[in-house]
C-alpha cells in the first residue's frame, strides 16, 4: 500500500500551495497546523532543501466518525499533505487514508476509502 496520493503539477510553489488550500476547504477539510520544513532544517541543523510545506488538515466530520469507531485513530490525526518543489512544479501528496484501516482494527474501512476517494479527487483538480 503506498503511504501517500499524490500528484505533480506545474504550478509553482506559492500557487500550488493556495490550490491545496482551496482544495482541501472544498472538502471539508481545515489547516490545524503548518510545518516549514525548508526554514525548520536551515533555522535547525543549516540545511538547505527545496521549498517544502507540510499542512495538518483535519476533516471534523471524518475524524468524530472515526474517532466514536476507534479511539487509537486520534494518533494519526491530523493528515499531512505536503507541498514540495520538484522539477520546475510542485509535487503535491496526502497521507493515504487508507492506512487508518490498516493499522487500527475494528470498523474505518468504509470511512478511509470515502476519505480516499476524496483526496483522489482533490489530486485530480490540482493536476495541471
């Protein structure tokens, strides 16, 4: 199973960044948290990477469901999705909901794949 749908597009990084945004509110989902991680490893440990942003989104009516099903899911929440220049675009990716069913027993498997089909979708329209 892979870890993460995703998709390349050719917007540059600010541009990607704000479609990912917009795509992810038109899906029900919020940002609880940013993570520079270009700025965090160059402040850190001086290391200098391409531009990479990880959003924590959280979709409040999937994480309740899930959450009354299983409790341990709350150690996967929220969901990264990432936005990383790569090759004259950005490489855009979420984390596969499909591992909540894989790796917490009892009862997400039709809520994973709903998520699933959601961030597929999402991948699509920012595909360009």
């Amino acid at each position: 199973m892979d870890v993460g749908i995703g998709t390349f597009t050719e917007m540059q990084f600010d541009e990607a960044v704000e479609a990912t945004r917009k795509a992810l509110a038109e899906r029900g989902f919020g940002i609880l948290h940013e993570i520079d991680l270009t700025d965090t490893l160059k402040t850190k440990i001086d290391k200098d990477i391409e531009r990479v942003l990880i959003l924590g989104a959280c979709n409040p009516g999937f994480a309740g469901a899930a959450f009354d099903i299983n409790k341990d899911v709350a150690l996967l929440l929220p969901c990264n999705v990432v936005v990383r220049e790569s090759g004259g675009g950005c490489i855009v990716e979420a984390q596969n909901p499909a591992l909540l069913s894989q790796v917490i027993s009892g009862g997400l498997q039709d809520l994973a794949d709903e998520l699933s089909a959601s961030m597929r979708s999402m991948m699509s329209d920012l595909t360009r």
